[in-house]
C-alpha cells in the first residue's frame, strides 16, 4: 500500500495531473485514428515528466551553481543576506511569519558565519507586495532566535529584488563603512547577485 500511494500521490496535483490529462489525450486522439496528435500529446506528457524530475532540474542548476565557488578564506567585514520569501501569517514558536526553507538556508549560512567571524548581519528583504509582510523584521526574529544578538542585526527593509538588494544594502555599506560583504544566497542565485553587486 505504501508504494502504491507513493506511485499515485505525485500525479494527483500538478504537474503529475496534466502529465495524466495529456497521456488521456494521446490514448483518446489514437483510437480516432489521429496519429499526430496523438504522438504530440505523448511527446508534451513526457516532456512535462522530464521537466518535473530532480535529475532535470539538477543537471539544469549545476552550471550556475559550481560558478562560484565558496571563498577559502572569510575576508569580509559583514554579511550580508539576501532575502529569500517567507510564510506571512504562518504562526512560528516566537511569533507571526516563519521564513520559507530557501531563507532558512541563508538565515542559516549566515548564523554560521556570524558565529565563527563576530560580523554584523546586514538582512536585505522588504516586501514585492503591499500587502506582504516585511521580510526584514521576520528573519530578524528568526535569527535571534538561532542564538544571534539583535545588536548585530541590521535591516534593509525596502528591496523588493535583487537589483534593490545590491543598491540598499550598498547604501548601508557606505553609510557603516563596510567594503567587503560576504554575500550569502544559494548558489543557483549567485550570478545574478554577483551582476547586480
């Protein structure tokens, strides 16, 4: 029973659910005798399985994410973390909003090198819509609670992206005297950052 449910669960919801609607679509369009179309349905459902798998979307990231390699030594004077996306509303152990898992990794990261350098934290992230939560004041509580001092935390709180990243937290930067920021963000993400900085 639990291989059965581990077989069918994934096709219950997207994109599993179009991958079964286009194979249904094949089979109807070949007992109509329409050969074509039956064979483009066949060749879109395999192409939405392939496109659906981790092999793919390993082998798609693994050129962006071995371009930048982890530095060999922590020569920064802060780090600064990109924001990620986080649960508004979600009810967290010491309040409202829980970052989600991509922000839990650079929280993380971060936390870690804060606990072996002593640098500040500069946390770049305000909100893509009006209606969102600030990134900001929820990672904050989130790495406080890690065991990280508030006074050792800044907010940039206006960045929607990660163009408004580089130019708020470089404001921030010059304002504090910062020159070298260890950047924290997935690897997939460095290139980009890498080209806003």
């Amino acid at each position: 029973m639990f291989v059965i449910k581990k077989i069918v669960k994934p096709f219950l919801w997207p994109p599993g659910l179009f991958i079964i609607v286009f194979i249904a679509a094949s089979l109807w369009q070949m007992a109509r005798g329409r050969r074509r179309a039956s064979l483009f349905c066949l060749l879109t459902a395999v192409l939405m399985w392939l496109a659906a798998i981790t092999p793919t979307a390993d082998l798609l990231l693994r050129p962006l994410e071995a371009r930048y390699p982890l530095p060999a030594a922590l020569d920064g004077d802060v780090i600064l973390v990109l924001g990620g996306a986080l649960y508004a509303g979600a009810p967290d152990i010491d309040g409202v909003g829980a970052p989600n898992a991509e922000a839990c990794e650079r929280l993380l990261a971060a936390a870690r090198l804060h606990r072996r350098t002593g640098l500040p934290i500069i946390l770049s992230g305000g909100r893509v819509h009006p209606h969102q939560e600030l990134m900001g004041p929820v990672y904050q509580r989130f790495l406080k609670g890690i065991g990280v001092a508030p006074e050792k935390i800044i907010l940039e709180n206006r960045s929607r992206d990660t163009f408004e990243n580089a130019r708020y937290s470089w404001a921030i930067c010059r304002q504090k005297g910062y020159r070298r920021p260890l950047v924290v963000t997935h690897a997939a993400h460095m290139p980009r950052a890498m080209f806003c900085f």
